[in-house]
C-alpha cells in the first residue's frame, strides 16, 4: 500500500462531479490503515501554464482513459485539511463533467492506477448516504453543502 501525505504547498486542483442516476462517481480515500475515510471525487492538479479546464480533461484521461465534456462553469472551494497528520492546502475548480456515450454502464465500479501506482476504486454515491453517522465522508470537506445549496443540487443522469 502506498502512503500518501499532502503537500506541504498550496495546490491548485480541478475536480469533476460525474452522475450516474442522481449518484455521484468518487474514489475512495485510505488511511493508512487501508479503511475507507472518505470518498473525493476524480481529478487533480493543474500544471504551470495550464488552465483548469484543460487539467480536468487531461485528469480524466489519464486516470480513466477518457475524454470528457465539461458541461459547466466551475464552483470554486478552498480546501484546507488534516491527512494522517500532516497539513494539506487546495484551491479547487469544481465542474460537472460529462462521459462519452455508453462509457462505463454496467459497471458498480471503476478500478484504475494514480501515476504512483497506487490502486484506486470508484464507484458511484448517494449524496445523501455521505457525511453522516456511519457513512464515508465526502472531500473535500464542505463539497456536500456545496452542491446542496448550489445548481449542482439536482444532478443530471
């Protein structure tokens, strides 16, 4: 298993909501452990000179070997946050993405590999079974009011 810790730098991300029939596609987060702590949906970091939009593609090519569309203009969240110990510091551009045609259907889940080698698995949530007693917690933190109180709130399928 692969120990990850934040960065000890601000970074800027982008992230990508996908819907799947009112649920949402993230990966899980480990502990160190191996347990489930969360989930966060896919994306990550843009590069020097790229802009949010074109990492968000390239992310999910890489990471799912897709082209995705983005359907929408980014929700913007600061994320400042505790992993095992050590500090994390994000500024994220949130935006709805959408999968080629036919892309995935059938599938609960979605196995892939983080340039690191780390195995990933994401699947499809419920919102609502996020966030609360017994349930995973949704990343970053504050990503669930988010889309509550946002257009986001009533997902497309």
């Amino acid at each position: 298993m692969t120990t990850w810790r934040p960065h000890p730098h601000i970074r800027v991300v982008a992230i990508g909501l996908h819907w799947r029939n009112g649920r949402l596609l993230a990966a899980e987060v480990r502990d160190d452990a191996g347990r489930i702590k969360g989930v966060r949906p896919l994306g990550g970091a843009i590069e020097f000179g790229e802009s949010w939009r074109r990492a968000l593609v390239r992310e999910f090519n890489e990471e799912l070997g897709i082209d995705v569309i983005i359907t929408g203009e980014p929700l913007m969240l600061e994320n400042i946050f505790v992993h095992e110990g050590s500090t994390g510091h994000e500024v994220m551009f949130i935006a709805e993405v959408a999968f080629p045609e036919g892309t995935f259907n059938g599938q609960d889940r979605i196995d892939f590999r983080e340039d690191n080698g780390e195995e990933i698995v994401a699947r499809w949530f419920d919102l609502s079974d996020l966030d609360v007693d017994g349930g995973p917690s949704l990343y970053p933190t504050g990503l669930k009011g988010l889309l509550l109180a946002s257009k986001l709130s009533t997902p497309s399928s």
